[in-house]
C-alpha cells in the first residue's frame, strides 16, 4: 500500500461515511421519531423551535464532531473523549458540556467522542491522537461503564458491545495495521 498523507488514511478508517459533512440526525435522533413527535404534538414549541432551527451535526475530515480537522496544531488545546453525551446527540454543539467547558478554560476544542462507546473506543482514540495534537487536557466522560470494545477476528472489526446496546461498527483491523505502519514511517522521517 502507497503511504498517502496521515489525513486522508485516517479519513477512511474512523469516517464512518460521513466525514467532512453535516448530519442533520443520527441515532437514536431520527427524523422519523421528530415527524412522528411533531404530528402527535403540532403545537409543541420546544418541536417548533428545531424544526425551524435544526441541530446541525457538522463532522470534521475526520468524522468527529469538532470544528477543527486539526491541521493547525501549534496551539494547544483541550481533548474530550465519550460516548453520546459528549459527542452531543440532540443537542447544538454549543449546548454540549465539552463545548461550555471548552468555552471556560480556552484553548482548542478537539471532540473526539463516538457515540454508544465507552472507554476502550475512548483510551484507543487518544493513543491514535496523542502525538498529533497539542494536549493540554484530557476530560471523559463515560456515564455508563458496561461497554466494551472487542475485536470480531471474523469480520475484522472493533465492535462496542454492553448489556442494553447493539454492536457498534468502528473499523477494519488492516486499516489499523497500514495506519500504523505509515506513522512509523513518518515519525523516522521526521526524527532524521
């Protein structure tokens, strides 16, 4: 495989399909569970507010919920790490705990949380982002801590599993293997 540049392999293995574009819902945020909510509630003005003003959920190159596809890294900032509490699902970005938190203490806003995860996704994701970013802190938050994340050697996927969730797709374990073999190929170059 052709060692390409760190962000668009990294694009392919942690996208999900939807990298560097904007949702308007993901699970369980559904239009069909809004449409339904809105025609058995016509006058609900909290239903009226997001229908005339839809959570956007903008995803940087990498697939993350953070307006930042960290190409500037000279400043340091802030990581955040977590499941759907973090990552903010039916909430604005800027009503999120991470973002207002963010907002407090300064510094750039790195969002790396995937929703229905749990530590292991969010101790992986830091191991992959660590050397790339300029951490000044690290919050996580992870409110329910029966997920765990294993390896389908089958199906050649990391999966989140627990006791009330289904299997969560992460990615394939060759896309891994040649991202981690291109950051040792980078890190010699640079260390020469």
């Amino acid at each position: 495989m052709e060692v390409d540049n760190f962000n668009s392999y990294f694009k392919r293995i942690y996208s999900y399909g939807e990298a560097n574009s904007t949702l308007y819902f993901t699970p369980p945020d559904t239009r069909k569970l809004f449409e339904e909510n809105l025609s058995k509630h016509p006058d609900n003005e909290d239903l009226l507010h997001y229908k005339n003003n839809p959570i956007k959920y903008k995803l940087n190159d990498y697939g993350f919920r953070t307006p930042d596809n960290f190409d500037d890294t000279d400043g340091e900032g802030n990581v955040f790490l977590g499941c759907s509490h973090t990552f903010g699902i039916g909430h604005y970005l800027k009503n999120t705990w991470a973002w207002r938190l963010n907002q407090k203490i300064g510094g750039k806003f790195w969002n790396l949380s995937v929703p229905g995860t749990g530590i292991g996704t969010a101790a992986r994701l830091l191991g992959e982002f660590k050397n790339k970013l300029k951490i000044k802190n690290i919050f996580l938050y992870t409110p329910f801590c029966y997920r765990y994340e294993i390896f389908d050697g089958r199906k050649k996927l990391w999966l989140s599993v627990s006791p009330v969730n289904v299997f969560h797709y992460h990615f394939h374990q060759e896309q891994l293997v040649e991202y981690r073999k291109k950051v040792r190929l980078q890190t010699l170059v640079l260390n020469e």
